[in-house]
C-alpha cells in the first residue's frame, strides 16, 4: 500500500523516472490483457437508462485506462481523470473536481472502487464507498457496503436494501 506516485517526488530524479516508466509499462500490460468485469457493462446500462452521471477517476495514466477501455469494449464516459491530470486519489480534490466537472454535488456522489485509496479518498471527500471485487480485503470496514462481485452490486441496484454507513456499522451490530 505504498502510495509510489507520491514518493516519486522524494526520490533521486533518475530512480524518479525508471519508476515512472515502470508502473507505465505494468499498467500497460495489464490493459493489454484487460477484460471486462461481470456486471461492468450492466451498470453503465443502468446507470444511462437512470440518467445518473458518472466518470472515472483513476490512479493509471490515461493511456492504460484508453486500452483497458477498448479491449474490453467499454465506451467511457466524457470524464475521465487520471493521474495525468493529478491531484490523484486518495487526495479529496481528485474526487470534488470530478463532481464539479459533472455538476453534482459531491455530498450526493458514491465512489465504486476496488482499492483501499477509492475507498481513503472517498471518505476524504465526504462521499459514500461502495467496494467490490475484494472479497478478503482487510480494509473493508472503510466501504459503506461491499459487494464480492460487481454483478451483485448491479443486482442490489435493480432491489436497493436499507445500508448501514460504515461509520453506524458497530453501533448496528
């Protein structure tokens, strides 16, 4: 959990610039393999059919999130925020500017990630956390609510349940 990108600015500029090149090369592969999460494609179905705004804001360079995209056959969305145009999260600012950029208050805004620094940033911003895709992720208790599977926080979408907010979550158990 060594946030790298914020430690590229303690370190010497040519260990600074082989890191750099490093993590891109390694986002770079990993969106040549990329393929699409269950339920991925439904929720942004939904989301379209609701009218409800939405955008990605990630810690990978934009060229990584535009192959990603393309393999897996996701149109994204006109915002897209990547480290490229920093701050990055887990840095509130990452968050409030994409929901001022898609004019939604950000107290009305949920965060869907599958990382400990979606879920920091979230709650930085004062926005609700949804976690899926980490069923064994040790830092759970930072989501408002969390979800195995991507497809099954599509589902719970279609019948909404009553949630806790994680910071009630002791008190109701």
């Amino acid at each position: 959990f060594v946030p790298l990108f914020e430690a590229i600015g303690t370190m010497p500029p040519h260990l600074a610039a082989a890191l750099e090149k490093d993590i891109y090369d390694v986002e770079m592969g990993g969106a040549e393999r990329a393929e699409p999460v269950e339920g991925a494609k439904e929720l942004i179905r939904w989301l379209d059919e609701k009218a409800i705004p939405w955008c990605v804001v990630s810690r990978n360079c934009r060229d990584s999130i535009t192959l990603a995209a393309e393999r897996t056959g996701i149109t994204l969305p006109s915002l897209v925020r990547s480290r490229d145009e920093p701050p990055v999260k887990p840095e509130p600012e990452a968050l409030w500017s994409a929901a001022e950029q898609m004019g939604v208050p950000g107290a009305e805004c949920v965060m869907v990630g599958d990382f400990v620094f979606d879920l920091v940033g979230a709650r930085r911003a004062g926005m609700r956390a949804v976690l899926v895709q980490r069923p064994e992720a040790a830092w759970k208790h930072w989501a408002d609510v969390s979800f195995d599977r991507l497809v099954q926080f599509v589902d719970s979408l279609k019948a909404p349940l009553p949630m806790v907010p994680w910071e009630y979550g002791p008190l109701a158990a």
